[in-house]
C-alpha cells in the first residue's frame, strides 16, 4: 500500500513537472532558462514513469508471471545444490 502512495505522488509531482516546463517552454526568457526547463521536464518525465510503475507494480495480487517462477525454482535448485 505504501508503494502504491508513493507511486500516486510521484505520477503527480511528474505531470506537474512536465506541465510547469510546458507552460514556460514558451514564455520569453525560455532561451536563457532552457537548461532548467529541460531538466525540469526530464525529472517530470522520469517522476511519471516510476511513479506509473509502482502503482502498476504493487498493486494487490500482483503475483510473477510463469517465467519469473521457473527464475526462482532455478535458483533455488542451484542454491541447494552448491
């Protein structure tokens, strides 16, 4: 569950991010404050996405697909044997 506030924070705090750098993008210092609108738009892009993936990821019942629990069987295999 906490994953899961974090990943609605994050998702937030990127789209307000990518949506500041947008507006200002525009504006006309742009060509003098370009590096911090980039930067503010790369880490607005980047606090999305994570953010997106730790909702999708802890969501409840989230359980590995086949391929990831033939993973774990092999290493567990390999573990006992060594």
């Amino acid at each position: 569950m906490e994953g899961k506030i974090w990943g609605i924070l994050l998702s937030v705090l990127g789209i307000g991010g990518l949506i500041w750098a947008l507006i200002y993008i525009n504006g006309p210092e742009a060509s003098t404050h370009l590096p911090v609108l980039v930067a503010a738009g790369v880490c607005g892009a980047l606090a999305f996405f994570v953010g997106i993936w730790l909702v999708d990821h802890k969501r409840s019942g989230h359980k590995p697909g086949k391929a990831g629990l033939m993973r774990m069987a092999e290493r567990e295999h390999s573990t006992i044997g060594a």
